[in-house]
C-alpha cells in the first residue's frame, strides 16, 4: 500500500481513536493546529479552482473534516472535564484572543456560530440543494445535445464519452455536496451543544470533584469551554465558506481570485464615481476629511490606473494579431488549415459583390437558404452549407460555382439587365445581348428594363439576375448531390431514421451492410435523381435483400422497385398516359451478351462499333421525342436497366432510364419509340 494511501486510513483510524481513547493535552494542542491549517487549505483550495469538478472529493472530504472536529470537540470537552485542561492552545485562545474576558469570550463565539449556521450553512444548503435538482433536471437537454453534437460530426466518440462522463459526475458532485451540507449544519447545531455541556458539567465538576469555589470554577471553565469553542468554530466558519464557494461557483477560465478582480474593476469608470462619493461623504457629514479624502484617492488613481492600462491593451490588439497571425503563418500547422476544402463553394467578382449586400437589395444568402431547405425536401438529402465568397481573379460579372474544390459551372450576370428566354421564336424588336440561359443551356438575352414589357407581352420569360443565379445553383447542387453524400453524412442520416426506426436500422447496419455500402447505394439513386427522402422503405429493402448480396448496384436496383411509386410519380402526371422509347429485343441481347461478370462485380463490355450504334440509335429517338416537346424516358427490361444506363450515362446523363418493374401497374405505357440496330 502506497504511503498517501496509508496516511488516508491513519486519518480515520485517528478520528476513531480521538472518540474513545483520552489524549494527552500536547497532543489535542498538535491536533487543534493542524485541524486549523486543513481548514484554511480547503478554502484556499477552492478559491482557486475554476469549475467544481476539479474539487470532486469536496463532499467526502467536507465529512471527514467534520468528523475530525467532532472528534477534536469529544477530546477536549473529555480533557477540560475531567482534568480542567485542554492544552496551550484552548487556553491561549481563551485567555488572548478574547482578552481574558469570559463575558466577551461568550459573545464572540455566538457571533461566530450564529454567522455559520443562519449565513453560510444555511445557504451554502439551500444552493447545495437548489444546483443538485436543477443538474438532475438538466441531465436529459444536456445528453441530447452531446448526441446532437457527435450525429454533426462536431466533436468524436472520445469527446463525447468524455462529456458524457463530466455530465454524469457534475449530478453525483452536486447531489453529494447536497447531502454534505447538511453535515455542515448538524455540525454547527453539535458545536452549540458541546459548549453549553461543557458550561453547565463543567461548572458542577469543577465544584464537586475539584474543590473549587463558585467564582472560580465559573470562571476557569467559562474561559476553557469558550476558548474550545472559538478554536472549533474557526475552522467549521472556514469549511463552511469553502463550502459555500464550491456551490455557488461556476465554471469560468480564472480562479476566485482572477475572476473577482477582473470583473469586479471591469469598468474603471464606476470606481470614479465611488471615488466622489465617498468624498462627498467625507465633505458633507462628521467622518474625518483626512479618512474620506485617502480612501477616495486611492479609488480614483485606482480607476485611473486601469484606464491607462486597458488603452494600452488595446492599443496592442492591432498588433498582437497582426504578430500572431504572421506566426502561425510561421508554423508547420498553417500548411495543414489549408488543406481543408468546402464542400460547396459559390465565387464571384467585384462587379456582382451587391447579390450578397443587403443593404444594396441583394438577399443570395437567403435564396441559398431556401434553395437549401427545397433540395432537402426534394431529394432527402442535407446540403451543406455553402461559402459565398467574392474573388478578384475572376471578371467584375463572372461567377463559378466548386463542389469539394472542383469547379462544376461558371456563368456571367448584368445586374442593370433581366434574361430574356424566348418562346421558340425570335422577334427582332427585342434588342438585347445575345447569351445563353445557364441552368438549361437554352438561348436567351441580356434586355434592358424598358424592354422588359414588352419581352413579356411577346411571350419571353423574363427572369432577373438574382434568379438566374439561384436557378443555376439549384441545378447544379441537384445534378452532383450524389458527390456531397459522404460516409460522414450517410451517418448523419442513418442516426436521424434510428430515433424512429432503432429496430430497421440494426438489421442493416453495421451487419450485413456497413455505412460504406449505404452511402454507395443512396449514392447511386442520387445520381439519376431519385430522392432518398423516403429512407425507411429503402431501409426495408436493404433489410431484405442485404443478406443476400453485398453488391450495391444489384441493392440499388432492388430499392429503386421498391420505390416503383415514387419513381412512377415523378415522371408522370396522374391520369395521364407516359410516352416512352423502348429498347428492341436485339438492342436488349445485345447489352445482356456484353455483361461480363468478375469476382469484383458486373460490368458492360461490347464491341465499340456495336456500342457506338446503339448510342446513335438512341440519339435518333431522344431528338425525335424532343422535337415534339416532351421528355425522353427510356425504358427496358430490369435485366438489363442498370447496364443501359452505364451505356449512355456519359452522353444523355439527363434522360431517365426505367425498367417495367419500376413502373405501377395501373400506369398506361405508350411507346413513341423503338432503338434499333441493322
């Protein structure tokens, strides 16, 4: 057993020891000392911490110190009754500190027992009792946000073990300290009874047994009971304000101290006004000018002191930051900062810096908070947040939009201008500057507002510069959602569908599908738009087929027919006939015949003279259907579906690709097209 460990168990044995066993008057004179100097170590020791947890042991200690001094109270009363002494130390307090007079004595210690029990014990409990309930209370908001906090990716599993610990110490420390305090109390009502046997007791004894007259007896164990009592009350006044600052002390970056004279001089101009009251005291009242004008002055060069100090320091802020900055410019870690890269970032010159002005009419933050929440609505997917930053290098009117660092689509804007579309025909009375719409490619014109009537009246779209914008940007988000759906965020959503589906959730992952595998799948039916919004039937699919294969692209094909309704809905209108290309049986054997399979996967390999004419062919048919205004969708067998969109996904990667089995059965199918090859 180490030594610290061992001096902790003499302690106790101490205490017991102190209950039963008379001690010598030297020895209680040695004990009395150090239960002094214990006393003012834990005050000290509190002063200076800077939340409670760092004094957990506070409560067992505070019972420890307590008993010790009970015990210290059991010896001495068994001391000064049985021989009329209680060694140097009681009797110098009865004799010097209060002068020898027992009458003050007296007074002295109720002052002292009544300042502890009504001030500090009482409320020392009643904030004891008060934080216990209110951690307790808090418990349920605080574990929620440490989950909230670890399902965003803002702290680790480490850290938030760590704070989930701390959580659950803070309610053991505050409901310990709140049983604690009533040791404190009890205490102090103890202290009073001691004093008052040892009066009356030792009155009768010293008479009885000892022979002494009334008037000394009175007197030689009134100072002797006193003299104990001032010497017990010392140090339980010193617990019991330790106490009270454990309690009542919140968490901050200083100690007591540190905290007290920072915030208590935080505005120097109050001491100025301090400072002139205390003179007008002196002026207008019997208190002596000398006392009034020393204790203002020192007030006032105080607050002057401090003024100075504080220009000073803000004088040097500037440059301290500035200083700062260049060293971490210095440092190796300035490399790695870096190294990190926004997922979605938007750029633009000097000449569009109003879009992002308030002041100047320009609200692109809240459209992309809009266009935020519509995505998240129509694909079920959280976009992050995007960096809207101007850029010097580009043109004063150019903007460019990043995806993870990767530029994904750039444009050009005329603020003083509205874009044109036409309606399929150009009239030649609107004049403007020839461009090209850049959400959908479609010709347009840059027209001044004096034609903007006009355009209308002849059938143009007109639409202004800040929706140009954040049409171009829903677009582009919606096309690549499926690059911002990472592990990270497919976490993020498996843990939101786990507090309502906790039992779905465990039957895929981590066992059979890991969050790799979710993400590639959900990955995938973002890629041809399809929204993963509707995550518990997907789940229920990857429940039942995710034991029988661990291949994504088979998965995401099981999925996609399970969401056969959803598909069907937003391709159609309801009631209305879907007009379709489909696929020749040749062109279908084709595709099957080339689908090589590997202990990695499946892939499509065909001839690239077969391939090229299958890819023609379906051209021939998609500019067909466009040229009658309606949007191609190609449909095939579900054999072969995921191998014809890998076909033309490089060249039509707008054009729906659906197999039967994804279509509802009361859907009315026309097909306006075959793809065929000679």
């Amino acid at each position: 057993m180490r030594a610290r460990d061992l001096s902790v168990l003499l302690s106790v044995i101490l205490i017991v020891a102190m209950l039963i066993i008379p001690f010598p008057a030297w020895m209680l004179s040695i004990l009395i000392i150090v239960n002094i100097s214990l006393a003012l170590l834990v005050l000290l020791t509190s002063m200076n911490m800077q939340e409670p947890l760092q004094f957990s042991i506070f409560p067992s200690l505070l019972l420890l110190l307590t008993l010790f001094r009970l015990g210290l109270n059991v010896s001495t009363t068994r001391s000064i009754l049985a021989t009329g002494d209680a060694g140097g130390v009681v009797h110098t307090f009865g004799t010097f500190v209060v002068g020898g007079n027992v009458v003050v004595g007296f007074v002295v210690f109720l002052i002292l027992v009544i300042i502890q029990f009504i001030v500090i014990t009482k409320g020392s409990e009643r904030v004891s009792e008060v934080a216990a309930r209110f951690t307790l209370d808090a418990m349920p908001g605080k574990q929620m946000s440490i989950d909230a906090d670890l399902n965003a990716g803002m702290i680790s599993d480490t850290e938030a073990r760590e704070r989930r610990d701390k959580v659950s110490r803070e309610a053991d420390f505050y409901g310990a300290m709140d049983g604690a305090s009533k040791f404190v109390k009890g205490d102090a009502i103890a202290g009073i009874i001691i004093v008052l046997i040892n009066l009356i007791f030792g009155f009768i004894i010293g008479m009885t047994q000892h022979g002494l007259g009334f008037q000394e007896a009175l007197s030689k164990f009134t100072l002797l009971t006193v003299g104990d009592g001032i010497v017990s009350q010392i140090p339980a006044l010193l617990i019991s304000t330790a106490t009270g600052i454990v309690v009542t002390r919140a968490a901050s970056e200083g100690n007591l101290g540190t905290d007290i004279t920072k915030q208590l001089f935080a505005f120097p101009k109050m001491l100025y006004v301090t400072a002139g009251t205390i003179f007008l005291l002196g002026l207008f009242t019997p208190i002596h000018d000398f006392l009034t004008i020393s204790i203002s002055s020192c007030l006032a060069i105080g607050a002057y002191m401090i003024s100075k100090s504080k220009d000073q320091q803000t004088q040097l802020e500037p440059d301290t930051e500035e200083e700062v900055q260049v060293e971490d410019l210095k440092s190796p870690e300035s490399v790695v900062s870096l190294l990190n890269v926004d997922p979605i970032e938007f750029e633009f010159g000097y000449g569009l810096i109003p879009l992002a002005d308030t002041n100047q009419g320009g609200d692109i933050l809240d459209r992309i908070v809009m266009i935020r929440r519509q995505l998240a609505i129509e694909l079920g997917l959280v976009i992050p947040v995007v960096r809207i930053r101007d850029n010097i290098q580009l043109q004063p009117n150019e903007y460019r939009l990043k995806i993870k660092g990767s530029e994904m689509a750039k444009g050009e804007l005329l603020l003083d201008h509205f874009l044109a579309m036409s309606p399929g025909y150009e009239d030649d009375s609107i004049e403007g500057i020839d461009t090209i719409e850049p959400s959908f490619g479609l010709a347009a014109k840059w027209i001044t507002e004096d034609m903007k009537d006009q355009a209308e009246m002849l059938g143009y779209t007109v639409v202004d510069p800040l929706s140009v914008v954040s049409t171009h940007i829903t677009e582009v988000i919606r096309r690549n959602s499926h690059e911002l759906l990472g592990r990270q965020e497919t976490k993020q959503l498996i843990d939101h569908l786990k507090e309502s589906y906790p039992i779905l959730v465990e039957e895929v992952t981590p066992n059979p599908l890991a969050v790799g595998d979710v993400q590639k799948v959900l990955a995938k039916l973002l890629k041809e738009n399809v929204s993963i919004r509707n995550l518990p039937i997907i789940f229920e699919t990857l429940a039942d087929f995710g034991r029988m294969t661990t291949d994504t692209d088979l998965l995401t094909e099981y999925v996609r027919q399970s969401l056969a309704r959803q598909i069907t809905n937003q391709h159609i209108v309801q009631g209305e006939t879907m007009k379709v290309v489909t696929l020749s049986g040749r062109v279908e054997k084709f595709v099957a015949d080339g689908v090589q399979q590997t202990e990695h996967g499946n892939y499509l390999s065909i001839d690239p003279n077969v391939s090229q004419s299958i890819i023609e062919a379906i051209a021939k048919q998609i500019e067909s259907v466009s040229i009658q205004e309606q949007s191609p969708i190609l449909l095939c067998s579900p054999a072969v579906r995921m191998y014809v969109r890998q076909l033309i996904e490089r060249y039509f990667p707008q054009v729906p690709v659906l197999s039967y089995n994804e279509l509802e059965a009361n859907v009315e199918v026309q097909s306006v097209g075959v793809v065929n090859i000679d």
